[in-house]
C-alpha cells in the first residue's frame, strides 16, 4: 500500500507484507493446478476420450452448482467480516446457520445436474458429494479469508483437487487408473477434505460477541451475481460443449484448456486479496493497477503464444494436437479476465449494496447472451467457436464491470459507508 492508505499494483508488490501473502496464495494455487494438469495428463493416457470427457465435465463443468447453490453466501461473509469490527461478530454461529441452508441446496442441485446429463449412478454420486463438498468448504473458508488469512484460506479451497491430483497420479503409475478408481477417487477426496477443513475450521473460530446480522445472508443474494459470473464463465463453454457434441470433443475442449490456467492462477491470488482488503483502502488507483496487470498479461501471453503447441504436443504424446487452435482464443480470454479482477473485487468488496443490485442484473443478463453465443458459435464453428463466445462474454463482463463501477465512481476514495446491513 502506497503512502497514505492509497492503493497501486505496484505498492501491494512492493510492501514486503502484501508481496509475502500474495506470493504464498499464488504458490498454493499453481501448485494445486500443476496437479490438475499432471492429473488430466494421466487421464488422457489412462482412459478412453469419451470416459475423460465425463470426468472433466465432473471436475470442470459441474462445479459451477455450487456456486448456484451457494447463493453468494460465502461472498457475503468475506465482505461483512472483513470490515473494521468483523472479529466482533460470531462468524462460528453464522457458518453454521449458513450450512443449514447451503447444504441441503447443494444435494438438490448436484442431483439435478446429474440427471440433466444421464450420469449413471457412480457418476451421479461423485457430483453430489462434489457439490456438498464445495459447499462446506466455501463457507467454511470465508471466515479465515474475511481474517486475512488468505493462505489457510486458499489451502482449503484446493484441498480436495490437491488430494485427488495426487492420486490421479500415484494409480496412473503403479497403473491401476481407470474409470471407477476415478470417481470413487472424486468421492473420497471432497468428502473426506471437506468434512475434516469445515470441523476444524469452525473449532479454531473464536465466538464473537455479536450476532451477525440476517441482512448478510440477503445480501448474498446481491453477490451471488459476482461470484456465479466467474464461475460460469469458466465452466459455461464445457457445459454446453457436453450437451451438443460427443464427450471426445469436451475432452479435446477440458485437455488443452488445462494447460491454459496461468491467467487463472493470477486471477484468484489478486482477487483472493484484493476483494477482502478494499474495504480499508482510502483510495484505488485503477489506473496504476491496470498498467500492472498488462504487464503481468504480456508476459503470460508471450510465453504461451510462443510454446503452447509445443507443450500441447509433448505433454498429450500428440493425442490432442488438435485442439493447439484453442490457444489463440483462450489467450484472449485470460488476458480479459485478468483485467476482470479489478471491477469484479471494486464491486464486491466496496462499493455499497446499489452496485452490488446492479451488477446482479447485468451478470445475469450477461449470462443469457454467453449461451445464446455459445450455442451459435459451436453450431457454426465447433470447439474454436466455443472458446470465441468465452472471450467476446469476458469482454461484455469487463466492460460491464467499469459502467458499475464508473456510476459509483466517487466510492473509489473512501470506503462506503452507506451500505449498512440490518
């Protein structure tokens, strides 16, 4: 943070404190996701193409009921806790009123998305317990995160894929990975991970004096806009690729895409951050901020433009050549969302409850039009066209974002202190 409580890039990287969170955060995410990717290597050379296209509908696509079934809960608690005064309220007692609610949702939307795809019974179960799973953990992370203890926080949530990354890789080789061991290995490590994160977590809050309010709860409504464009975003594409073409192309899709998550990576340590830490800021330079993340996104860009065929081809034993056409379009998406993660954090963490009301209803309009393009794009061209209307959807997403934030522009300078909840 720069001199006078006033916030650039540059100052949050140069403060040994911040550039130390930022860092551990990041190394947790890449991490979990060099896994992922050594994980969806095994299975591309483990499985046939049409029982990897389930299992990454299962981990990539899927998901995404969660946070339907979430209701912007989790969001609700980071924003309300992190203001000065959060350590007062119980966060222990809300968590738990909270699961009351989000889990039950959990089982009912992890149900009806297996059965929209004809999930036999095995991968039906793994998309229950799946989504339950990221219910729990999602609550039960939003407290630390809220503390600014961003890293605990962050280990949480990649717990389960960590578990299953490894063992994705341990029973490829000692070769007994096949199609069961993967879905009772989804099973096992949600379950397990969210039952022993969500126990301790809610041991080790200390209970505040104060009862949180019900007006964060309805207030999570208004969030859940933000935290369901994200995810829909980045699951959308494959879920509709898994309904109108074969489960071999969704694999080609899921395959090449994840070797494709620098952006990813870099999107969730800034925004992990930055949405809890606007509420105390006394300004946000979006200027400055912005010039830093298209440095950040020039280098990313560079290197996979130059070696992500290559890496597609070596990495895939030239299986998935086909998708290398992906890149160009992904790319364009990534950098789009980077440049995302400045008004998506603006507006979930500080402006008042207005923006937030806005921003619902252009996220779900927005949400429409991604389909619409989706369905045309892919009739038309396929998997490029797919991945096209992900990016032309970031692009209405961002700009969408800067309309919010530049009608509550004068909130840039001070906290909001008219967004009281009751």
């Amino acid at each position: 943070m720069a001199p006078g409580g006033r916030f650039s890039l540059a100052g949050l990287f140069q403060s040994t404190h911040a550039h130390v969170r930022i860092g551990r955060v990041l190394a947790i995410v890449v991490f979990g996701a060099a896994l992922q990717v050594l994980a969806q290597t095994a299975l591309a050379r483990a499985l046939p193409k049409s029982e990897v296209g389930i299992i990454s509908l299962i981990l990539g696509a899927l998901p995404i009921l969660s946070t339907l079934s979430l209701l912007g809960q989790d969001a609700a608690t980071v924003r309300f806790l992190s203001r000065p005064g959060g350590h007062a309220f119980d966060a222990r007692a809300h968590v738990k009123r909270v699961l009351l609610l989000v889990l039950p949702l959990g089982a009912i939307a992890g149900a009806a998305g297996a059965a929209f795809y004809g999930l036999p019974g095995a991968a039906a179960a793994a998309v229950v317990v799946l989504v339950v799973s990221q219910n729990a953990i999602a609550l039960a992370t939003s407290v630390p995160r809220a503390r600014h203890e961003y890293e605990r926080a962050m280990a949480g949530r990649w717990l389960p894929l960590i578990i299953i990354g490894v063992s994705y890789i341990t029973l490829f080789a000692s070769h007994s990975l096949s199609y069961g061991a993967a879905l009772v290995t989804i099973v096992v490590s949600f379950g397990a991970a969210a039952l022993l994160y969500t126990t301790w977590q809610l041991r080790a809050s200390e209970p505040g004096r104060e009862r949180v309010p019900a007006g964060v709860m309805r207030e999570g409504f208004f969030l859940f806009g933000i935290t369901v464009s994200f995810s829909l975003m980045v699951s959308l594409d494959k879920m509709v690729i898994g309904k109108m073409l074969p489960y071999s192309e969704l694999a080609v899709y899921a395959t090449v895409f994840s070797i494709m998550k620098a952006f990813d990576f870099i999107f969730y340590s800034l925004t992990y951050v930055l949405m809890p830490r606007v509420n105390v800021w006394e300004k946000v330079n979006l200027r400055r901020l912005n010039i830093g993340i298209a440095g950040v996104a020039a280098i990313v860009t560079t290197g996979y433009l130059l070696f992500g065929d290559d890496v597609v081809h070596i990495l895939f034993a030239g299986r998935y050549d086909a998708g290398i056409v992906l890149i160009g379009p992904f790319v364009l998406a990534g950098i789009l969302k980077l440049f995302y993660a400045v008004p998506s954090s603006v507006v979930g963490g500080r402006l008042p409850r207005e923006a937030l009301k806005g921003f619902l209803w252009f996220n779900l309009g927005a949400i429409v039009l991604n389909v619409a393009l989706d369905i045309a794009f892919i009739n038309l061209w396929g998997l490029v066209g797919a991945a096209i209307a992900t990016a032309i959807a970031w692009a209405i997403r961002l700009l969408g974002g800067y309309i919010i934030i530049a009608i509550h522009r004068e909130h840039l300078d001070a906290p909001s202190t008219d967004d009281e909840v009751t």
